[in-house]
C-alpha cells in the first residue's frame, strides 16, 4: 500500500466548561500499516457518544483521558483494507476503538466483525452496539422491568435511551421517555411505541411527568442527571431500581450547582422507598456482550427494535456536532461520516 | 387479674426539628385482658431506637405515623402474665411491638418468645433484635465484604454499627468505625475489635479517615448520612456497596441543607465506581430471620460478637432518652428499664 495521509483530530487543550471548537485540531499523519496481529482500516463511520467529554477532562473517572495532542478516543466502524491478524481479511467490516480519524490501526483480538447482510453497518455503532448494548445490560442486570410496571427514561430518541423504552415494552413494561423537544416526543412515541415522551423544556414538565406515570415509576434509567433526576425522585416507587449509566446533563459543569443540598433527599429516599440507585459500564458485563448482541439483533430483524440515525459529514464536522451531542442538538444516535460506505 | 393501672407515653404533638420533652405526654390507661389468641404482657425492656423520630412526622414513609394521642411505638420485652395464644404461657418472656406502655396486649402470632438461658433478655432488642439483624441482612444482602475489603460504618458504638464492624471482622474484612467521641472509639477497637475508629467531632476527621482507609472503603454502612457520607463518598472503591438503613443526622432537618448541591457528584461517583446504593430495612427480609438470629446467636454464645447496653429507668425517663439518643448521647443500645426483670 502506499503512503497514505491520515486526517485526525486532537485534543487541543481540556476543555473548561462547554467544549469549543479550538479545543480540538485537525492534524495529518500516515496510516500506519498493521504488525503482526494487527489490521488496517479506513474509518467509514465514526460514533460520537457523551462519554467521550470525560475522556477530555483531566479528572479520574474510569478511563485514562485522552492526552493534549492525542488523538481523540472513538468507535468506528472500519473496512479492512490490510490485515495480519489470521481471522480478519481485506474487505471485511469491522468495529473497534479507531478514534477521530481516517485510517486506524489496531490489534485484530480488539476488533468485532460485522456481518454486512444482517443490518446495516452503521448499527454496529448505536442499536447494535454500545449503546444498544448499555441498554440491554443495564435492564437485563438492574433494572428488570416487570409486565405493567413504569419504566422512565431520558434521551429518549437517542441511542441508549430510544433501546431502553422498545425493551421495557418488549417486556411487558409501559414505557415513559423524557425528551428536549416536541418532535423528538412524537417521534418517541408514534415511531418507537413508547407510551407517552415528556418535554423536558416544558414549563410544567413535572406535572406532566407526574400524569404520565400516574402509578409512580419502578425503574428510571438514569442517562442524564440534572432536573430530570430531581423530577422523577419523588415519583419513584418502593423497591425501584435506578441503573446510572449517564449524567450529559454534568459533564459541562465546572463546578456543582446552587443548593439546597439535596443529598438528604436522595438517603432518604433510598432507605424510605427502598430504592436500588447503582451505576454500570457496558463493559463490566462484557462476558453477555454476544448474547446481547444477538439478542438485539433479532428485535432489529423482527421490526421489534427501531432506530434511527443522525449523520453529520467529514471527519471535520465532528467538533462540532459533538458540541451539539452535549446540547441535545442531534435527533438519534449521532455518527459521522467519515469515508462513504461504497467506496472502494 | 385485678385492674392494673397502664402508664403509657403517647404523642402530643409533632416534632419541628428536635422533639421537645412537651411533644410526649404520660397518661393511664388500663391493661387489657388478652382475647382469643392474644397475651398480656409487663414491659421489661423498652428499645429506643432512631427510627421512631420518622413515626412522630406526618411526612410519608415506609410505616404510619403514630397518631396524635397514639401510644409511642417501640420493640419491648415483656413477661407474660396472661394468654389465650397456645403457643405462649404465663411466664414466657416475648418481644414485640408492645410501645412505650408499662403493659401490651398483642396477638401472640406477632410475638417471638426469648430463650433466656442463651443470651440475657434485654439483647432480643439489640444485637439479637432488630439492629443486629439489621447489620446482619444488609451485610448479607448488600454489603456483601469480603476478605480483605474494607467495611466503614458510622454509629460504630451504637446497635447497628457494632454488629457492622464485627461481622465485617468475622468475614475477613478491615472493619473502620466512625463514632462521635473519643471514649466512643476507644471502646470500638479496644472492646469490639474494630481495625480502627475515627471520631467525627474531630476538626481533621476527614484527613483521619482517609489515613484509616488507606486502600478506600468497599462496603460502607450508612446510618447517618450528613458529613460522613460526604467524607466516605470521595473514599469508596469501585464497585462499593452502600446499604443505606437510617440517615439520623437528618431526623430532625426540617429543610433541606444549603448548597451547593452534591446531587451531581453522587450520580457521577455512582457512575464512575459502579457504585450500588440501596436502601433496605430488616422486615424486606424477613425470611432470613431466624438464620440471622441463629447465627448472631451462636456468635455472642462464642464469644465472637459483643454488645454494649445503656440502660435508662422507668418509663417516664424515655422522652429525655429519646431525644438524646438522637444527638449520639447514648453508649451502646439504648433501653429503658420499664420494670425489674426479676420482679414477679
């Protein structure tokens, strides 16, 4: 293969706050071809998910962060177009931890491969993977939702929580979203099946979340801190299980908000409803990762399981649309496109 | 059985904040003759215990208040004086839920008879009663320490957290007390053992306890809530378990503290460490009961778990007690002497 520029974005500088675009920089090395065990792909799609602004900030959390000048942390779904790992040959898709750039090298054992015919590729990234993949650990392990109990769940046209209300009601369970707009409400609820969608930038936004869960919720899938959190407390029922596997509404703080201090509220709450407030990675539950998968996999080929997309252009428009990820902007699970699929 | 005048203490009124002496009120009523299948009982031992703070407030919660004119509820060991209940004679010595009254009249199914040649009778309401098996069943169900893992719990001379720390001791675990003085922890690790016990009226309390839980804290048992939740929080381990069965620093807030609110930063903590925080209370679990009394019991018999009892007399000294044992005045399992055991 010959030399071939490979476009990256960089951390720039940590961001204080609401990340800016001078926070990250476009930067050209070489793709690098693959050692032994190793493959090389070119970057197709490239999935922009919350989590990645921890990976910006210097506090502990549960991965290392990215460091000033690397490259930004990301998954990607490749096309091999060089491999030295015996069970992967050119041509075949794959998803990996590729990053914010054009071609990726990486062990082969740290990739999946994807099978073309089954599901668009693309889905490897939100319903068919670590997202869909959050939603279904995060209920199978913690959440069990039982037949006519009330599942509540924000960000609920987005990757995790769109999963989150179609599996509650594939479980017999009425499914409640939390959403930041009329639209995405309607589409909650006329295109996935939940039950009702609230707005959350509605002025009486808990009075409507009230009405919406007239017999209290038994599990809220907590993906967003913040106001939400407040509002849906005291509606929790005895024994409700809150898995938290997000706070989008934090990750911008730079410093915690005003009181009262609440904390009182929340033991009290725990100890008087009994509630199981736990939080969760996909990745401790990596031994039901194919069993999920498959799973999923199947509500998606059955019409049970719907999603959709939001697709932003180049690998230069990930900035910014990941600005907007933080801010509610994108409408479903948020992808770049880095390369066109059907290009050679 | 003659007439036998029945001190009782009922509510007067509903605590703001502290409760008052004037917020109980002793008056006289009759013992009641038991009727079919109930049984009289003389209070020996009344128990005073946090939690009935929250059945003096109107506010909702896990059981009903204690109406206004009520009888104060409480655990009791009586000695039966008379019964129409065929597994309970004249003579047995029973716990149950008899109140602050000098004699009960209960149904005899919602009474446990107490062995008194195993143990001494006054522990059916402390490391054999209630708070020991609330140590037992969060520990077992939640807590769950293992060897080498490091259990804090705070009210660490009081009857939950001496059973804590001990069965913490017993699974192999590091067992770190929190107490409010320092005759307090000196009797923790002296007497029951403890790795360590730190007190949190100390100006540098939060600097002694990270020292004291050097490798982080895995299990911490929350009693209180208040600042030691706040300086336990930054110290739990992923994957750390909070069983969460009373928070008595806020029993008498009557607003919430000011701010800044700490909301966020639990949510984020829980994230970030996987953490499981779970309200419980010991009747979720009663079918464990009698295996948690069996084994606390053959404990005690060995040896292995210790217990400490402080004692007030008569009847009327228990709204003073009551109060105090709200602001850690007691030392060791507060119980009011009703009447003699040995009197007839």
């Amino acid at each position: 293969m010959m030399t071939q520029v490979n476009r990256q974005i960089v951390l720039a500088s940590r961001p204080v706050g609401e990340p800016k675009s001078t926070d990250f920089k476009m930067v050209e090395s070489v793709a690098r071809e693959p050692e032994t065990g190793e493959v090389l792909c070119r970057s197709i799609y490239l999935s922009l998910d919350p989590y990645m602004r921890g990976r910006m900030s210097a506090a502990k959390s549960y991965a290392k962060p990215v460091e000033i000048g690397g490259v930004m942390e990301g998954g990607v779904v490749g096309e091999v177009l060089s491999s030295n790992f015996s069970d992967i040959k050119t041509g075949d898709f794959v998803v990996g931890a590729g990053g914010w750039q054009e071609y990726f090298t990486l062990p082969g054992t740290s990739l999946r491969k994807i099978d073309s015919e089954r599901a668009p590729i693309s889905t490897a990234l939100g319903v068919l993977g670590m997202p869909g993949m959050t939603a279904y650990v995060g209920l199978s392990n913690i959440g069990k939702p039982q037949p006519g109990e009330t599942v509540a769940v924000a960000a609920a046209s987005g990757a995790v929580g769109s999963v989150v209300g179609q599996i509650a009601k594939i479980k017999g369970a009425r499914a409640v979203g939390i959403a930041g707009s009329s639209e995405k409400c309607r589409f909650v609820v006329d295109e996935l099946g939940f039950d009702d969608c609230i707005n959350h930038r509605d002025p009486d936004f808990k009075e409507q979340l009230q009405k919406a869960c007239s017999d209290g919720i038994d599990v809220y899938f907590e993906n967003v801190g913040g106001p939400v959190f407040k509002a849906v407390l005291p509606l929790l029922n005895q024994f409700a299980r809150v898995p938290v596997c997000g706070v989008i509404a934090h990750y911008n703080d730079t410093a915690l908000p005003e009181g009262p201090d609440a904390t009182p509220l929340i033991l009290r709450s725990a100890l008087v409803k009994r509630l199981t407030i736990r939080g969760f990675l996909v990745f401790d539950y990596v031994d039901q990762e194919a069993e999920a998968l498959e799973q999923l996999t199947q509500w998606v080929s059955d019409g049970r399981l719907k999603y959709r997309e939001d697709f932003v252009s180049g690998l230069e428009a990930a900035p910014e649309a990941f600005i907007g990820l933080l801010k509610g902007k994108n409408f479903g699970k948020l992808l770049v496109e880095v390369s066109p699929y059907d290009k050679a």
